[in-house]
C-alpha cells in the first residue's frame, strides 16, 4: 500500500472565537510555517486549507512576508486555493460559490498557482452542482468528509456526477480530514496510526494508495514530518512490507488513483446523510436574521449592481470593478461553513452583521452613483413629462408591478409611458415632507422646499434586460379601474380568488384548474430544545397551532392594483423549553401576516412579522398542498433539483446509531414547488433557506420562519444522540429575541414546475424591476435612447445568473443556466449590435474555452444555443 501523508491544517477564520482571536494564532502559525519550509526544503509540502483568505488576513499583519509566501508557492512547498474562503455549500448562491472560486483563484495567481483540487474537508454536506462549479475552474478532483454513506458507496474514490453530466474525480474521507493527526515523533504511535488506517480502510480504498492526512483544526505543521516518513519506510522495509509512505501532495495522490480510474462507479447528486459524521440537516434555521441579510447582500450585488453598472459601462460610464470585488470579500467572509450556517459565539455573529453592513454600505453607494451616471447619458422627452426611469435586470420580457417613491411639486398626477399611453397607478402612501430637512446648511439657512413624497405601484412591461422610460404630468387622474382586489372578504383577480377562513389561513382557488387549496399559511409554533447546530424537540413537545385560532383581521390597502390584508394572531406558548419538556409558565407573542394580492400578479405576496418574546421554540409556516405525490421539487444553485417526500431512514437511524435524525428537512435557495401531472403549487422565499415535507404521499410544506436558542452546542438530543457539537457557550443573541419579518409567496398553477415556469417566477419576486424619478434635465449631451433593451433571452426556463465587467478586459460577462432538470433543445438569445459585435465563450473562470462548443452560433445580434443540458451553465463575453 502507498500511503499518502499529506501535511496540512484546517484553518477555520472564526468559530468559538472571533476572526480576530484566530488571527492572532494564524499570524504565530504562519511565522513557524514559513521560517520551517524556507529551512527545510525536505519539508516538500503542505497544503493551507485549500482557502487563500488566510494569506490575505496574515499579510495585512506581515506585509514583508509576501514575496517568501511567493517562493514557497512557486516551488510547489506551499499549496494555496482554489477558494477564497472554505464555503457551506447550501446556504450560499451559486453566483457566491463561483465568486468565491473567481476571487481565490486571483489571490492565489498572486503568488504562483491555485491547487486544483476542489478540496472541502468540513462543508455540512455536499450540493449536487459542486462538479459542474469545479469544472467550469478546470478543476476535476474533488475531497470531501461529510454527507456521503454507504447506501451510496463503500469506496473512498468515485466519480461524481453532477446534473449537468459535469465530473470530478471524487475521494470521500470515511475518517475525516485529521486521520493522521496523531502522527508525532513516537515511533509506535506512528506505526499504530499507519496500521489503524490500513485496517479501517483497506476495504473501502479502489487502489493501492490511501490518504493519511496529518493536520487538525488550527494545528501547526508536524516539523518532523520528513524524518519520521523515512523511519516509517525503514520500519516497513525491514518487516519485509511492500508498505511505501510518502509526503505528498493530493494531486500526488489522485493521479495515482486516476490510473485505475475506468474501474471506479459514479455517483449523482447531493450527499446530506448524517450516518457516520453529522452534516447537521437542521442546520438552515439558525440565525434567520443573518441568513436574511445574506440573501438580501446577495440580491444587491447579483440582481441590481452588477448588471446596472454593466449597463451604465455600456453608456460610457466606469464600472467599480475592484469596490465591487471587495464588498464580495465582505460577503464571502460570512459564507465560511461554521459562519453562514451560524454556529458561532454572539461575538463573532456580530462581526458578521458588521461585514453584511460594510457590503450594503458599498453596493449601495455604488449603485446609486451608478444609476446617476447612466441617467446622464439617457435622451429623456421632457416636453412628455417629468421622467420615470424602470430598470429590469433580468434577462426575460416580463410584465410586473412596479413599487417606487416620487417627490413632486404637485398632489395630482397621471402617468404615460413614452408613447402617450395611459399607465394605472394605486397611491400606498403619501406625505408633504421639506427637502430642507434632508441638506446640510453651510452658512446660511437653505430656503423650504416642499414636496408630496408619494409611493405608488403601477404595471410595467419590460423587454429584457435593459431600461424604459415613464412620464408624469401634473394633471387630475382618471379612475380607470372601479373594481377593487379585495371585496366581499375574498381577494379577485383574473387567476385566482383567495378567502382569509375563519382561523386566518388562506383558501385559494385556482381559476386555471379549479383546484381549492385550504389552510394555507397554518402558523405552528413549537419547543427547540436543540442548539445552534440542529433543531431537536424536546421528549415532551407542546406544539400549538392556528388550525383553531380566530384572528384579528383588518385591511391595510384596497385598490384596483392591489388590497393588502393584515391577520393578527396571539398566542399563549411556554417560554422556555428543555431537552425534556416545555415549560408551564407561559406568555403572549404575536404574529402578523400581511397578505397582498395584485390585479396582475399571479402569486399570493406574504409578509409575516413575529414579535419574538420567549426563548427555545420554533415558528413555522404551513401549507397543506392536498395534492397526491411522492416527490417535490426545490430550487438548489443553478436550478431545480428534484426530493424525496418521505425518506425511509427516518424510521431506522437511532436503531443504526447514526450521527443524527435523517428526514426531509431541506435547504432550499428561492422556492419549493408540490405537482402532479396536472396541477401545483409553488412557494417563494426571500432568504428562508430551510423547509420540511410533512405527511409523505399528502405533502404539507413547513416552511421555518424562527427558531431560536440559548446554547452553541448541547448534549443528548433527541434528534442527535450523543456529544454535543461546537462548545457549550451561551449565545443569547441567537434566541432572537425581539421583531423579525419575513417574506414568502404562494403560487397555485396549472401543470408541472415546468409548465408553471417556477424558476421564472421566483426570479421575478426575488427581482422586482427597480424605478427611479429623474430629477431635471441634464446638461451634458445625452445619446441613448429613452428605451434601450442590452441583451434578451427568449426561454422561459434558461435564467440570467449574472452580467458583470469581465476581470481581465473590458467585455460583458452574461452567465445564463437551464432552471429545469430537462434538456432544453434550443433557446434564441437577442444581443444589442449597437452595443457588441462579438461572442466568445467562456468557462467560469472568465477565460475562453480551449475547446469550440460547437453549440453555440452568433449572427447579427443572434445568439442561439443548442442542447443545453440540465442544469447546465453557460458563460460568454460581449464586446464591440
């Protein structure tokens, strides 16, 4: 057997301690590292966690150490990447997980080359599209701990396949990344560690070579290592052993297994079993707060900076590529695997909240010079009015309900698009407010300006991705719808009725299908006596529910655009729980849904806010689908991927002496749909990452909306058996104390997730089209045109992940993907010849593809792309 010894720690930036605190270690760490392999050129490897964050965060500190990191990188000492920072594979977007491979993989040119191993030692489980990410970064080997069991292989190699039909030479580490970490400068100690691993893996190994990784969680670097490698080859050869040790590298190790690569089976999908080292399904629901702001950072950065700044690039505008890239650091920092997931000290929360704010503070300001920039460039019609400009920077011709404030001079007002025609308006709110109060005075005291601040919603219909103007004019409007959304008690529009029932539920009727669905939005609210890691009822639950309540009911809003209801509940639940039982005592918390219909929206729009007054429970959202089925889908990174109803481990895993409870609790990136061949219904989020199938064949949806506790790790649950994980420190701040809101969407269709285009819809919610007043005429010479659509794509089912400056020139990258799990046979894409006269493919990397796709053809201003797998992504660049 050749046995791999491959040096290495696992860094984790911040855990039981802050960012701060570890880097204090990381600093010391580093020291030794260096001065070891600049003095030891025997020492011929060792790999830094596969994340080249630490160099940035060691550097800031020892900025002279850069050109010896640079040395020891090119001699092949020092292995870096290929991610910035070791990612939770579920929580972040896809467009987050290529970001954190792009930004790695320039740091880590910095100094010589990435690894090209897709190495994650400690991700909570494995997402179904890692191949085809790695791929796309010429990487075709992959490392990983957890997920994986032996209902899926017994072997440590594999190919994984990913849905797009993407491959990456896989080894799953049955011991973990530490199954050499006791390897020291006893003898017998080390020949013991050899031999236990040849026992316990002889059998799983496809080859005559195996992984002993020698390193831990911030653990310094064996400074023995070549000297006890040579004693252990000397032990084994006077044993007369063919046993062969090595210092190694894993591409050392991979290329050797590769040799007998046809022997090896694949493998499809995602791996979340906690059978033999916990993944932590459960995980999603801890620290919705933090995990709504990632959602809402995301959004920002992937949805309105990026392709707004493209478009004022495009305009002769400059695009802030490296401000950019920077608040994608803030945010890739939140998205290590202990963070994102959040199970973290309150102290590091925190610092979390601070890097979500610096990201906000940047994107936000560039957005909004942005949109001045490109309104400069723009050749309004101030004869036709005062110009609204509307922005869609999503890819599709879509027709939606705008939201947006307006300060005029006047009260009364209509609307036209720039052809004349008249656009319907409903007023939310309107107030007269002093412009003087908003500036600063410099001397002297500015003169009042009065204004009516007023937000309205109005229908508009986009091209694709691009901008179209709208006017104001100071006249009396008139009414031009009479009927309201909301009479009688039910909710009316052309594709569904919706009656709030007596318990404040909805019931929704499908004109599409005739299909009623009752109880609808049930609340359920129960103990948790589980941590941060999982949540776990206690052995005596109190579950308390809407089914019976009689809530408060009151309209908000009521108009021929939109009504807006809100249902108050109140309810009387224990306010604490232990891992026996709820308490006796209990209080009121209160729990408002504010339900929103428009004319001409085909979803049911839901904000529920919880004020939060107990500790230890679980607030949940249900939605009984009355359908007959054995399986949903749910939205994964780029696109749907297709579950499991009831999975049968639930009934066996404590027999079986798993890790922890196997059941069909999910992560989920923007919906869940529930179908059978003729009929659906879909549930959108805004940042809710985490969902539940009750009752198997009959699903009901539970969607957690809260859940809080008092304690990082705890022991005995009943849900996970045994020691606890993380540390037993109290985090208060994760009990969620106080006021939280969050955003949801009902969506009853015809048809499968196909026929309802749920990955359409679900951008659309997640995007609403952006509009902005112009305020005055601009002096410089504007040359575009009021109405300008940049690129368009002409499939219901492909979908834009991203329009953005390329890294190396001054091309558009556009990043579209199939949303579905089917091939798509063709799609027509329209490209602005005014704007770009050439095409060239890329892979993730933003570097043209070695190899022609022979796919893709491109003629005045046509882009047309054939067979494209499910899943599948595709980049290119544009430029004139």
């Amino acid at each position: 057997m050749n046995f791999h010894l491959i040096s290495h720690t696992h860094w984790d930036r911040e855990w039981h301690q802050t960012y701060q605190q570890y880097r204090v270690k990381l600093v010391r760490f580093m020291d030794e590292l260096i001065q070891l392999l600049e003095g030891s050129p025997e020492y011929s490897s060792f790999m830094l966690d596969g994340q080249t964050i630490v160099l940035e965060d060691y550097l800031e500190i020892k900025p002279e150490k850069r050109e010896a990191i640079v040395k020891l990188v090119q001699k092949g000492q020092l292995l870096v990447g290929p991610w910035y920072i070791q990612p939770d594979e579920f929580i972040p977007s896809g467009e987050s997980l290529i970001r954190n491979l792009l930004i790695g993989q320039q740091i880590a040119d910095e100094f010589g080359q990435a690894m090209k191993i897709g190495y994650l030692p400690d991700s909570f489980g494995q997402s179904a599209q890692i191949p085809q990410v790695l791929n796309g970064f010429g990487i075709n080997y992959a490392l990983f701990w957890r997920g994986i069991t032996e209902e899926e292989t017994a072997n440590t190699d594999f190919w994984w396949e990913g849905l797009d039909g993407s491959k990456v030479l896989t080894t799953h580490l049955p011991l973990g990344y530490g199954n050499g970490r006791d390897i020291s400068t006893d003898h017998k100690q080390n020949v013991k560690v050899i031999e236990q691993n040849l026992s316990d893996l002889k059998d799983k190994v496809t080859s005559e070579n195996m992984l002993v990784m020698c390193g831990f969680d911030q653990r310094t670097a064996i400074k023995e290592l070549p000297e006890i490698v040579a004693q252990l080859n000397e032990y084994y050869s006077s044993q007369e052993s063919d046993h062969a040790i090595k210092l190694s590298q894993l591409k050392e190790y991979f290329d050797s297994v590769e040799k007998e690569a046809e022997k090896l089976e694949t493998i499809r999908g995602e791996f979340r079993k906690g059978k033999n080292m916990r993944v932590h399904v459960s995980i999603a629901s801890t620290r919705l707060d933090l995990k709504r702001e990632n959602y809402d950072v995301q959004n920002l950065y992937e949805n309105y900076l990026e392709p707004l700044n493209a478009m004022s690039f495009l305009v002769g505008n400059s695009y802030d590529n490296a401000l950019i890239n920077q608040g994608w650091k803030y945010t890739l920092q939140n998205h290590a695997h202990d963070s994102i997931c959040n199970v973290c000290t309150d102290a590091t929360h925190k610092e979390m909240e601070m890097r979500y704010l610096f990201a906000k503070q940047i994107g936000e300001t560039i957005q909004n010079d942005t949109i001045t920039d490109l309104l400069t460039n723009v050749d309004f019609d101030f004869t036709k009015g005062s110009p609204i400009i509307v922005f869609n920077t999503l890819a599709h011709k879509r027709k939606n309900v705008v939201d947006t404030t307006i300060q005029l001079n006047y009260k009364n007002f209509t609307i036209v698009d720039s052809n004349g025609n008249s656009i319907p308006y409903q007023i939310v709110e309107t107030k007269q407010e002093n412009l003087n109060d908003k500036q600063i005075e410099i001397g002297v005291k500015n003169e009042d300006q009065y204004v009516w601040t007023t937000r309205i919603k109005f229908l508009a219909e986009l091209e694709g991705l691009g901008y179209k103007t709208f006017y104001i004019n100071e006249t009396t409007p008139n009414q031009q719808e009479t009927q309201y959304v909301y009479e009688d008690k039910v909710f009316s529009n052309d594709f569904f009725q919706v009656e709030i029932q007596p318990n404040g539920a909805l019931r929704v009727k499908d004109h599409s299908t005739n299909k009623v669905y009752d109880n609808l939005n049930i609340l359920e609210e129960s103990g948790n006596a589980g941590d941060e890691y999982d949540f776990s009822p206690p052995k005596e639950d109190k579950v308390i529910t809407t089914h019976h309540s009689i809530p408060e009911v009151s309209v908000v809003q009521n108009g021929p655009i939109f009504a807006t209801v809100k249902v108050t509940h109140t309810l009387n639940v224990p306010i604490d729980t232990n891992v026996d039982q709820r308490s006796k005592e209990k209080r009121e918390i209160t729990i408002e849904s504010l339900i929103t219909v428009h004319r001409h929206e085909d979803r049911i729009d839901i904000k529920t806010l919880v004020d939060n007054t107990v500790k230890n429970h679980r607030v949940r959202a249900l939605f009984e689908s009355g359908l007959q089925t054995g399986n949903h889908v749910a939205e994964q990174q780029f696109g749907m991927i297709r579950r499991d109803n009831y999975l049968p481990q639930v009934d066996y895993w404590d027999k079986d002496k798993w890790e922890e409870k196997y059941y069909p609790i999910y992560p989920q990136q923007k919906y869940v749909d529930i179908s059978d061949s003729e009929k659906g219904i879909s549930f959108l989020n805004k940042g809710l990452p985490q969902y539940e199938i009750l009752n198997g064949d009959e699903p009901t949806v539970a969607l957690t909306l809260l859940a809080g506790t008092d304690y990082m790790g705890k022991q005995d649950l009943l849900d996970r058996l045994g020691r606890r994980s993380g540390l037993h420190v109290e985090t208060p701040d994760s009990s969620l104390l106080g006021e939280y809101e969050m955003e949801y969407a009902i969506v009853p269709h015809a048809g499968d997730e196909l026929d309802a285009q749920v990955g359409r819809k679900a951008d659309e919610y997640t995007t609403p089209m952006k509009a902005v007043q112009v305020n005055g005429q601009s002096e410089s010479q504007a040359t575009y045109k009021e109405n300008e659509v940049f690129f368009q794509v002409d499939h219901p089912h492909v979908a834009l992940s991203a329009v953005k400056k390329c890294e190396y020139d001054d091309s558009i990258i556009v990043r579209i993907y199939n949303t579905t799990t089917r091939e798509i046979p063709a799609v027509k894409t329209f490209v602005n010849a005014k704007f770009f006269d050439n095409v060239t493919m890329v892979d993730l990397n933003e570097k043209p593809l070695t190899k022609e796709d022979n796919r893709v053809q491109y003629k005045d201003g046509r882009l047309n792309i054939n067979n494209i797998a499910s899943n599948e992504i595709i980049s290119f660049k544009l430029s004139k």
